[in-house]
C-alpha cells in the first residue's frame, strides 16, 4: 500500500544521510523510491524532507530540501520528515483492506544523527512505524461531512473544549472506554455503600444523645440577699451598683432593685424640654422565669423622666455596659465550664525542638501590637510563649489532626492543630490552632508595580524571596520531622499522631465561609488553613456528601457533608467550580466515600429533623436512596410508561362518562353556533362599517382619536 512505499522512501533518506554527501541527495533519495513505485505519490512530496536540530529546534540554513547544496559532516543531526498529503483510498488495519474513497495524510518523522562517510544512525529508530501503530482515524464510518472537494472529506475536525488541538479519534475511543469501566466500578462502589451507609445512620441515631450544658439560669440570679447588702443613696434616682451587678431604680419612693441579666435594652430620649429614660426588660412565655412561673406578672417597661441630658446619657450608657460585661463573662464562664480539664505540660529536660519568629491563629486577647513568638516541643505537649510572657500549652493527647503545609504559591508556611477538646484562647474556645510565618510581604509599595523585570533591584529582591521561602520551609520541615520521630513515634505510637500534607493536586476552589478559597484533601480531611475561619472536616465523622445544582449547565455546584452526628448542621462548600466535578468524584470513590448528585438545593434541618424522628421507618423507606437523581428519574419514566399504556377500568369509565357529557354540550353548543350564524347571515356588518360605527359612537360620547386630535389644534 501506499503507507509501505512511504516507509520505504523514508528509510531510504535516512540511510542516504552520510558524511560527504549533500542536503540535495537525500532528497532525491527519497523521490526516487517514490518515482519508481507510483510517479503521482512523488508530486505530492514537499519542499523539503528535514532540517538540522541541535543548538535551534529548526535550523533553516541546514534544510534538506532538493535545490540544497550544503554538504553534511560527522556529527550533524537532522530531523528527516517525509509526508504526503491529499492521498486516496485509506488503508485498512492490515494496510490492503480499503475503508473507503476519502483522502488522508502520512508523516513518519526520525531523529538522525550521522556518523560518518558510510554510516548513520536513528537515534528514534526503537519507535515503530507500523500502519496499525500509527494511523488514526476520523469520520470513515458512515459520518457525512460537508465540505468543498479541496478539504479532506470525511476528517471530521473534533477539537477539544478549549483547545484548538486536533483530537484522535481512535485515542478518544481507547479513553471513552477506559472512562465508562472507571465510571461502572464507581457506581458499583457506591451502589455497595448506600446499605453500609443506611445501617450506619441507623445505629447512630438508635444511641442516646449526649447531655445538655448547663448554663446560668436568671432564676438563680440574686442582686441582694439581705435588705441591709441594698447600696444606701441619698436621693431617689437611677443608680447602677457595678459590683452587685444590678440597677437601682427609684419606684414610689423606694429604691428597687434588679439585676442586669433582666435588662432587655435601656435607651434615652428627648421630648420638649425632658429626657426619658426608658428600660426594657425581657418578657414573654419563652424567656426562662416565664416558664417557671407562668401565672406571675412581669414588668415589661419603665421610663423615668429628667431635666439633665447627661444624666440620662450616662446612666444609659452605664447600663449597657454593665450588661455586655457581665453577658461576656457568663458565656466564657458557661464555655470554660465546658472544657475537659487538660493535663499540666511538663517541661523537656534534654534540648527543646523550637521553631522560631512565628505568629499564632487565633491570637491572644489585648490591644496593642501583636508580637512574634515561639514554640517549643517539650514532654507531653507543645507551649507557645511570646517576649510579653504569654503562653499557650497544647497537649499531644488533645491532639486530634496535625497538619503541615509548606509554602507553595501560599504566603504562609504554616503548622496547624486540629484539637479533640476545646481550648481557651483568650477569651474564645477554638477547636483549632495554627502556627505559621510569612514567606513574603502581603503588601508591597505602588512604585514596586512600576519596576521592569530587567531591574537588578527587583531581580535581587526575588532572589532574597526565594532563599527566605525555602528557609522557613527548610525550618518547618526540619521542625515536623523531628516532632514526628523523635517524639511521637517513640512516646506516643499509641496516638498514631502523624503530620498530614495536603494534596496540593486534588484541591478545588470553592466558598466554605464567606470567600472563595482553595480547599484541599489530605490523608483523613478536608481542610482549608490559609484563611479564617478555618475549615477542617475530619472524613471519619462524616456519613456522606450530597452534590447539589449539579448540572443545568451550571459553572457552580455546592457540596453538603452530612455528619454522622445528626444534631450538628450540615458543613458546605459552596460555589464549586464545575471543571472539578470529576477530580472531586475521583477522589470521594477512592476513599469510599458516598455521595449523591441533585439538581436542587435541599432544606437539610427539614430533612434530619423527619431523620430523627423515625429512623427505622426512614430506613425501610429506602434510606438514602432519596437523593439518587437517576434511581428516581428511572422510576418516574416506569410510571409514565403505565400511565401512557396501562388505562384502568374506572379510567376508562369515567372517560366514557365525561365524553358522553361533553357530546352533549357540543350538540347544545353546535345549536347555539348555528342559531348564532343564522343572525350574523341577516344583521352582520363588515369591518369597514364596524370602524364607521366604532368612531361615529366615539364623537357622539367626546372621545376622539389620535389622529384625530393634531387636527382639531391645527384648525
């Protein structure tokens, strides 16, 4: 066939590729091969066959085309390409075999390195050559292409989304079918998880429910206990006792006090010459002292009236503070109470492994400018400590997940502490504790925007970045390591604590707070630590996902993680790029993970309360299989197919009984139509006397029309 004569002719010009010999004799190598097995072949060559490769990818100067006169020496390589295009009858599989009358195309490329005067050598001699090896095909079977006769019929010009690359056809087969049996074992993976998931949500919900936090009660609330502990004023007016955490308030002439906790809001405002000072306290039957004692009543308003403004103003403003205060601490109070009791850290007595000039998330409480600290790894638990002498202890056994992230295309170089029990940082419990330090500046001057990227100033200032990234990484890194070897692994292996790195190549943009962030899995999370609030979503706590707004051609979906735990709220991620659609499946089968497709939004508090509240009867209802979008469309085809092509009896008689009625009213209204016809036939008008008849009622009543109207003003 016409792909051997090629062969033959390229592998003529390679071995006419010798040292003495000129550019132009190559050339004609190869057209002679052509010439003697088929003339018309030969005027389809090109200009050239090849060109010299070395310091250039394509050296003009040394071409081997037919006029060339250049003379080859030892040690010269060259690219020998031999095509022809405009070529009929494609070739079968076995090169005999004709698929049709449509044209096509033959390159066969070698890279050539020539040794001297006898002898050269096909550097990618190894690669083969063969028709079936080669070849690939598009729109030979049965595909109609239009086109002019110039253009390659039948060469369908597929091209990739987004790409102007042609795609072969015989490639995108061999990966269509890879696709579809990766997708089978997917679906038969997650089809065996549905029931694993279903049991798991079953047993979950059958355990008891874990107690409730107490909290401060306003019925305990005392502000006095004896008459004589009551703060003696020597004039009947406002007072606000900061120590017992009460206000005094003057009613009909005694001073009465209640506690701040009772205080709904305070304002101040003036009418004529007064000030009134209103005080709202709460009320209601939802408000706890209702509940305990429904049958009292409560006072719901006061307002007291004064000549002085900053009277009024100070003593509004005295109450508000007072109630945020003692608000602040009753939560912290009510938070600490909550904490399980961490044990004391017990210093390190050989040499501490300490990681320098980081900051802290969250940070300590204060004013003031924030400092730089360092932690230390001692026995039992790291300690963070700062030149201010604050210090916050962090236990290896309240350790739930450590992370470690390097600083690649990030600003920060981070460690980050993923925690079992709550801590008190400040004033705030965090279940999460990052330690990390800035690889580059986050802002840089207007004039650096303005610089050229040939300015040895800002040459030498991207070098400086790069050594102090690869520092703090070095540091980091070398940090970790010791950590993990020579502490965890040798005290604490019953832990099983280990540094995860995410995987920087799975990650996906997505909104898992309030900004678009890039979130990335890890060996057992989900984790987002570039920004806070972080986002850390340990996958064994995790029942399912839940995809929703997939599809409608949509660019976003949202990702919605159901917790084992059904009295939390369900996580988010929303706003997920659509082009990591696939990734994100990928991965979630390879951790055998569930998840489900929608195209909806879903009101999940709805859903877990009907949960909750009967489990069994939500498991023997099918479970979870409500959220398969194509087990539920298969069944509303079946229904469509009975309702379409099953009719039962009663359908069919109360058709016959409604079709009977409506002949019946068609006969009625056939009468009424011809009755109708009979009196149009005798007193109907034609449009030109109903327009007549229409503008003659329209002057007699004093309408005019609008074109009427231009003429009266012109008269």
């Amino acid at each position: 066939g016409e792909d051997g004569v090629v062969a033959e002719a390229h592998a003529a010009a390679v071995k006419a590729l010798v040292a003495g010999c000129k550019a132009g004799d190559v050339y004609a190598a190869a057209e002679k091969v052509l010439m003697e097995k088929d003339g018309a072949i030969a005027e389809k060559m090109g200009k050239s066959i090849g060109w010299a490769i070395g310091l250039e990818l394509a050296d003009s100067t040394m071409s081997l085309s037919k006029q060339s006169e250049r003379v080859l020496k030892a040690g010269m390589t060259f690219n020998v390409v031999l095509s022809l295009n405009g070529l009929q009858d494609v070739p079968g599989p076995d090169g005999d075999e004709k698929l049709g009358d449509k044209k096509y195309a033959i390159l066969i490329s070698d890279t050539v390195l020539v040794k001297d005067e006898s002898t050269s050598e096909a550097l990618t001699g190894q690669v083969k050559k063969d028709w079936n090896d080669i070849a690939y095909l598009e729109g030979i079977e049965g595909d109609e292409v239009e086109g002019d006769d110039d253009s390659v019929d039948g060469m369908d010009e597929e091209r990739t989304a987004g790409t102007g690359v042609r795609k072969s056809a015989r490639t995108e087969h061999v990966d269509f079918k890879e696709r579809e049996e990766e997708r089978r074992r997917q679906a038969e993976g997650q089809a065996a998880l549905l029931e694993k998931v279903n049991q798991a949500t079953l047993s979950i919900l059958d355990k008891s429910s874990g107690g409730q936090i107490k909290e401060r009660k306003v019925t305990d609330v005392v502000s006095y206990k004896t008459v004589s502990d009551v703060r003696q004023v020597h004039h009947l007016s406002i007072h606000v006792d900061t120590k017992s955490e009460s206000i005094l308030l003057p009613i009909y002439g005694v001073m009465v006090p209640f506690h701040v906790l009772t205080v709904k809001n305070a304002s101040a405002t003036q009418e004529n010459e007064h000030y009134f000072i209103r005080i709202n306290f709460n009320f209601g039957p939802q408000w706890q002292p209702g509940t305990v004692f429904p049958k009292k009543c409560f006072v719901k308003e006061l307002s007291f009236r004064t000549a002085n403004s900053n009277h009024a103003t100070s003593i509004v403003r005295d109450i508000k503070t007072l109630r945020s205060v003692v608000m602040s601490r009753d939560k912290e109070k009510a938070e600490r109470a909550t904490l399980v009791k961490q044990e004391k850290l017990i210093p390190g007595k050989q040499r501490v492994v300490v990681l320098k000039d980081i900051w802290m998330r969250p940070a300590f409480a204060g004013k003031g400018r924030k400092m730089t600290g360092q932690l230390e790894a001692h026995t039992n638990g790291f300690r963070y400590k700062t030149p201010k002498g604050e210090e916050l202890d962090v236990m290896y056994r309240n350790i739930k997940h450590a992370f470690f992230q390097p600083a690649d295309n990030d600003m920060i170089t981070l460690v980050h502490f993923h925690l079992i029990n709550p801590i008190m940082v400040g004033k705030k419990k965090t279940h999460d504790v990052q330690f990390y330090s800035q690889v580059m500046d986050a802002i840089q001057t207007l004039d650096a925007g303005r610089r050229s990227m040939y300015d040895p100033d800002e040459i030498e200032e991207e070098q400086r970045e790069r050594e102090r990234r690869n520092q703090i990484n070095k540091d980091f890194s070398q940090f970790v390591k010791r950590v993990q070897q020579d502490i965890w692994e040798r005290d604490f292996g019953d832990l099983n604590l280990e540094f995860e790195i995410p995987f920087r190549e799975l990650g996906f943009y997505g909104v898992p707070h309030r900004s678009t962030a890039f979130v990335m899995p890890t060996v057992n999370c989900l984790v987002e630590l570039s920004e806070m609030p972080f986002t850390v979503i340990p996958l064994s706590e995790v029942n399912l996902v839940n995809l929703e707004r997939v599809g409608f051609n949509l660019r976003n979906f949202d990702m919605i993680f159901v917790w084992k735990d059904f009295n939390k709220d369900v996580a988010r991620i929303d706003s997920v790029q659509s082009h990591s659609l696939e990734t994100i499946k990928d991965w979630m089968s390879s951790i055998e993970m569930k998840f489900f497709e929608s195209k909806v939004n879903l009101n999940w508090k709805t859903i877990l309360k009907t949960i909750k509240d009967d489990p069994e009867g939500f498991v023997d209802g099918g479970g979870w299989n409500f959220l398969d979008a194509d087990a539920e469309d298969s069944e509303e085809d079946g229904e469509e197919d009975v309702s379409e092509f099953e009719i039962s009896e009663e359908a069919e008689a109360e058709s016959s009984d409604y079709s009977d009625s409506d002949e019946s009213l068609e006969e009625e209204d056939s009468d009424e139509d011809f009755a109708a016809s009979d009196d149009d036939d005798e007193e109907g008008m034609d449009w030109d006397e109903m327009e007549q008849e229409a503008r003659r009622e329209d002057r007699e009543r004093g309408y005019g029309t609008d074109e009427e109207a231009p003429r009266k003003k012109r008269r």
